[in-house]
C-alpha cells in the first residue's frame, strides 16, 4: 500500500487543500434578481390542493381520477428533476429558461373543464414541479463564489419559502372566488334533477344516484 501510495502521490504537499480568500461585499446583482424572479415563480406556481379543489366541485373528471393525476404528476415530476439536470450540466441557464416555458402553460390547461387538457396541464405541472426541486436551486452555485454559498442558500431559500407561504396564503381567497363563482352558476339555471335555482346548489353532487355538475359547462338552454 505505501508503494501504491507513493507512486500515485509522490508529493504529500500537493494534497492539503488551501483556504479560500475570504470576501466581504455583497452579492451580485445577477443573483438578486434571480432570486426576484424565483420568489414570483413560487408565488405564483398553484399548489396541487387548489387544482384538485377545481376538479372535485367542477367534476371535469371522476373524483378517483385525482389522486391518480397527482401520481402521475409526481412521476413526470422524478423525471423532469433528472432530465433537466443532466441537461443543466450541458447547457446551462438555458435549461431553466426551458422548464420555465414549459410549465407556465399548465394554469389555462388544469383549470380548463376538458378532461384531457386538464391531463396535460398536470404533466406540465410535474415538469414545473422537478425543475423547482433540482435546477432552480444548483443555479445560485454558479452565482456566488464558494465561501458565501452557505449564506446564499440560506437567502435563497428563505426567499422562495417567504413568497410560497405567500402563495400559499392568497389559495384561501382563491378558494372562496371559486366556490361563490360556482354556487352563482349553478343558482342562475335550474338543476337537471332535484335542484332549483337560486339554492346555491353545489356544480357536482349525488341525486338519486346520479352526478349533478354545474349547467355552465353543458351550455344553458
């Protein structure tokens, strides 16, 4: 082992690492508004419990759908994480700016009352969701040098969990603009069965074993 050890290290001197440079200033600018741009994605990015309070009162699709549509997006999800890695490493910020276009289209698809966009806005959804888990974070090495690392995870991520609670906050008013839009719908038009108009009757319920759902989406008479 000492002969193994002397062949391939014949100067000991060269293995001691050497203590960085200390630096004072602050951080770059670029890292700043990186930070900006990821607080508005966080407070902007809906969570999965507002999409699935979407279809669960609209009944776009069965209610067993949706814990199905979450597995699905957590797959995309584990698999976007590692594709947009190994493609970070090659291109870049380019891989960012990529997953970003991606998932901005998700919104319009899984808030929309067609199943099948709906499915798709979900895919889209986990692509966003790997991205923010994987390359979103590796791209502030990059930004700083290696001594202030430390301090800039920490700012990086008390800022995007600031504005996620935010987001977070701001589902409870969504929320309640969803359930009154929806009691409107409903309490213009007359219920198909056992419903009458201005009752606030809820978009999808059980009557006599039949699936009510809001008349918006069938078209009014």
């Amino acid at each position: 082992m000492l002969l193994v050890a002397r062949a391939r290290f014949p100067q000991p001197a060269d293995l001691a690492g050497t203590t960085p440079a200390l630096a004072t200033g602050g951080f770059s600018r670029a890292f700043w508004l990186y930070l900006g741009a990821v607080g508005l994605i966080a407070a902007g990015f809906a969570d999965f419990s507002l999409i699935a309070f979407h279809l669960q009162r609209t009944a776009v699709l069965p209610p067993a759908w949706i814990p199905a549509l979450y597995a699905l997006a957590m797959a995309v999800d584990a698999l976007a994480a590692f594709l947009f890695g190994l493609l970070f490493d090659r291109v870049g910020f380019r891989a960012l700016a990529l997953a970003a276009l991606l998932s901005a289209g998700f919104a319009p698809l899984a808030f929309s009352s067609t199943g099948t966009l709906v499915v798709l806005g979900m895919v889209l959804w986990g692509i966003g969701m790997g991205a923010q888990e994987s390359i979103l974070r590796a791209a502030v090495a990059g930004m700083v040098p290696p001594q202030r690392r430390g301090t800039a995870y920490g700012l990086f991520n008390t800022g995007y969990g600031l504005c996620w609670f935010r987001r977070q906050r701001a589902d409870g008013p969504a929320l309640r603009l969803v359930v009154a839009d929806a009691d409107r719908c409903v309490g213009g038009a007359p219920a198909r069965r056992g419903g009458s108009a201005g009752t606030g009757t809820p978009t999808s319920r059980q009557v006599d074993g039949t699936r009510m759902v809001c008349p918006c989406r069938r078209g009014r008479a």
